[in-house]
C-alpha cells in the first residue's frame, strides 16, 4: 500500500480482543488464543511503527481480567514474564520504546512488576515511537490515582489549584501521552470496557469483526483506509467541505 495517500494517525489505541473465541473456533485451548494474539501483537506492532503512527496503545491485561478463571489468568502471567523482556529487545532494534499504563502492585506479582521496570530501561532512549503496553489497566483506576497525585501536589505546594486543567490531566495519568486518534477494537464487541476515557475524547473508532490474532498488517492496512475517510471536525465546522 502507497502510505502516502493514507492518512496516519499519532497515536492509535488497539483492544486486542476476541483471542479465546479465535481458539474455541479452531477447537483450541483458550491459552493457544492468547499465545498466537501476542505473535500477532509483535508483528503488527513494528508495522504500526513502520507506517509513521508514533504512540500505540495496547490493552493486553484489565484491571476486571483478574475475575477470569485462576488457570486462564496464571497462563497469561506467564505468558507476559516469559515473553516481555524477549519483546522489549526487539523493540530496541525498531528504536522503539515501551512503557506500561496500569496498577504496578498486587495482585501483579513482584517478578512481573520487575519485568516491566526492565523493558522501560531497556528501550528508554528509542526514538521512532511509544508502545504503551496496558496490563492490569482501568481507565477508572488511572483517573482515580491521578485524583490522588494532583491532590497530594496541591498539598505539597508542587502545584496549585489554578494550573488544574485538562492539558495537566495528561501529566497525571500513568503514561504522559498524546489523545487517543484512532482505537480498534477487534472481535466486532462494540464497547471500551473501561479503556482510555479521557484519552479517547475525540478519537475515531473502528471496530472489526477480525479477532486479535487474524488481525495482521493487511487488515490494519484496511483500517488506515477507513481512517482517511473519516471527517475529524472536533465540534468545529469542516469549511473544504462543499455542501456547508
Ligand atoms: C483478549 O481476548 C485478550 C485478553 C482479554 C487478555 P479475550 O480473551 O477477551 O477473547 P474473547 O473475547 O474471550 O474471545
Ligand atoms: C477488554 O476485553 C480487555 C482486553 C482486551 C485486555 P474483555 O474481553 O476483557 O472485555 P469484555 O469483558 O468483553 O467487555
Ligand atoms: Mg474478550
């Protein structure tokens, strides 16, 4: 595809969704879903990249998936632990850089919480672009915590009341991050599930049947073409446009 002709987007926030379903469909184990949804995510991940979008949002771990069954949720721990540093170091080579949005205590083991501490360090100085990897993320959960610090800052004197406004909430969530543009969601679910609210206020939204792991780079080649269709007015009136 000519990306030239395509519109990209500055950050683009995927829900990898629908990995048990893709599995049940194939007779497979719900694990081999979320196995074949992470080789997916590395693939497609560099192609985001390589398109010229420079912040990508990943939810790969809710704060609510912790009420899925203790075999399911201890696969995808070990998934995560045994996957992620092999993953930062290819994102190295990409120049690509990873930070992680979510609660970095219980029940998220101190291991993991180490791994995810080490793939920041790893990848620290790259440059091309953002993987914001969100594991035991809640959109609720990040504008509590960030309640929390702008409060604990007033009262420390690090701010005051009047530089509260809704450029500093961006400085107060987990990552530091630009607006949502564009958020996927796969599997053809048609909610957020408590995904990247005050990120999202403008975003356009593109919601697939595909599910996660058949959702490869041609399929997010279709989705750049829906994104360059769309008409991004926010609140404003489009004046190219004839008919107005
Ligand atoms: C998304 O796939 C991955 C995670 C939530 C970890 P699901 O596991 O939700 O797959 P479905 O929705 O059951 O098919
Ligand atoms: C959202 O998917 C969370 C992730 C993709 C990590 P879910 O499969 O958990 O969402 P619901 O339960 O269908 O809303
Ligand atoms: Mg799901």
């Amino acid at each position: 595809m000519d990306y030239s002709k395509v519109k990209i987007p500055n950050h683009v926030a995927i829900i990898l969704d629908g990995n048990g379903r893709w599995a049940q469909e194939k007779g497979m184990s719900r694990s081999q879903g979320h196995q074949a949804g992470f080789d997916n995510l590395v693939e497609l991940s560099k192609h985001v990249f390589d398109t010229g979008s420079k912040v990508l949002s990943v939810y790969a771990f809710s704060t609510e998936n912790f009420k899925r069954s203790k075999e399911e949720v201890s696969f995808l721990m070990r998934l995560f632990e045994n996957k992620f540093v092999e993953y930062a170091h290819k994102l190295k080579e990409e120049n690509v850089r990873v930070v992680f949005s979510g609660g970095r205590e219980a029940p998220v083991k101190q291991k993991l919480i180490d791994i995810m501490n080490e793939c920041e360090e790893i990848t620290k100085d790259c440059t091309k672009g953002t993987l914001n990897i969100c594991f035991n993320y809640g959109s609720h959960l990040e504008i509590v915590e960030a309640f929390k610090h702008i409060h604990e800052d007033i009262n420390n004197n690090v701010i005051t009341l009047d530089d509260v406004n809704e450029d500093l909430l961006y400085h107060y969530m987990f990552q530091d991050l630009p607006p949502i543009d564009y958020l996927i969601r796969t599997s053809g679910e048609v909610r957020l599930s408590n995904y990247m609210l005050y990120q999202m206020v403008y975003a356009e939204m593109y919601f697939p049947k595909t599910y996660f792991p058949d959702f490869n780079n041609e399929e997010y080649d279709k989705a750049l073409i829906e994104y360059t269709k769309r008409d991004r007015r926010f609140g404003g009136i489009n004046y190219d446009d004839k008919n107005n």
